[in-house]
C-alpha cells in the first residue's frame, strides 16, 4: 500500500512534491499573465495621459495657487485687523482708528481665515470659476507690497487673465 502523502504523489505539488502542470502547459499562462499586466500597465499610462491632455498645466498651477493661498490666509488671516487700523489712522484720529479698524480688521480677518479653509478643502476643484480669490486682494498684503517678483511668477500663468 502506498501512503497519500509521499513526496512523488503529483496532487501534492504544494508540499513539495512533483509538478501539478508540465512546463509545457506552464507556458501559455504565464504568456497570458504577461500579455495582461502589460495591458493593464500600458492602459493606466494611455489614461493618465489621456488626463494630463485634457488638463491643461494651466489648471493645475491655479490649483496650487488656490491651496496655497488658503493655506497663507488661514495663517495670516489675523493681520487684517492691524492692516485695516493702519488704514483708518490715515484716515480718521487714532480712537477711531482703533475702534472701527479693530472691527472692520476682525471681521474681514475672520472673513479671509474662514475663506482660507474653504480653499485649503477645496482646491482640487474650480469654484468659484476657474480657480478664482473668494477675497480680494487675493493676498492680504498685496496692496501694500505690489504685485510679485517676475521670478517668482509662473510665466505660464497670468493670474490676471485666469479669472476674468
């Protein structure tokens, strides 16, 4: 009588034993198998720049530009409140400065902090339009620092021109 379990008995190719398949019938499955991760591969590739065709890199650096600029208004949102006393002292004595720019300066502050989460959460998709400032001026300094260094623009992108 011969045991089951011995080395030789083909149905136990998993324990170590002889070949389920010969090499012969191996063959076309793993062709197969290749065939198919090559197209699967070739397929995510053909896809993807099927996407990055339909997405202009235009859309893409708003995108960015979106997440950064709720990203530096979350943070700084806080600085519209001396920002707007500056600009009420020039106008008006300083307890009036204080009293109505303080108040204008938090509530617009409060305004472009929760502008900033709502950008950092969304900025993968364009709204409003094409990526557009809930709050202008974009940047909370802008007005008083100008517009960006050449260097630091993406040439590609006139931010002017995007949201119009």
């Amino acid at each position: 009588m011969v045991c089951a379990l011995s080395v030789d008995n083909p149905t136990l190719a998993g324990l170590g034993g002889g070949s389920v398949m010969s090499p012969r019938r191996r063959t076309p499955i793993i062709a197969a198998a290749l065939i198919v991760t090559l197209l699967v591969v070739v397929g995510s590739a053909t896809r993807a720049g099927a996407d990055d065709v339909s997405r202009k890199r235009k859309d893409v650096s708003l995108m960015f530009r979106k997440l950064g600029r709720g990203t530096l208004n979350v943070l700084v949102g806080w600085v519209e409140i001396p920002k707007n006393i500056a600009l009420r002292w020039k106008e008006t004595d300083p307890f009036t400065a204080l009293v109505l720019g303080g108040i204008e300066g938090t509530a617009w502050g409060f305004a472009r902090t929760v502008g900033g989460f709502y950008e950092i959460f969304s900025f993968p998709f364009p709204y409003p339009d094409n990526y557009a400032p809930l709050i202008e001026p974009e940047f909370i300094l802008t007005p008083l620092w100008g517009e960006p260094a050449p260097f630091m623009t993406d040439k590609s992108v006139n931010p002017s021109e995007s949201f119009e």
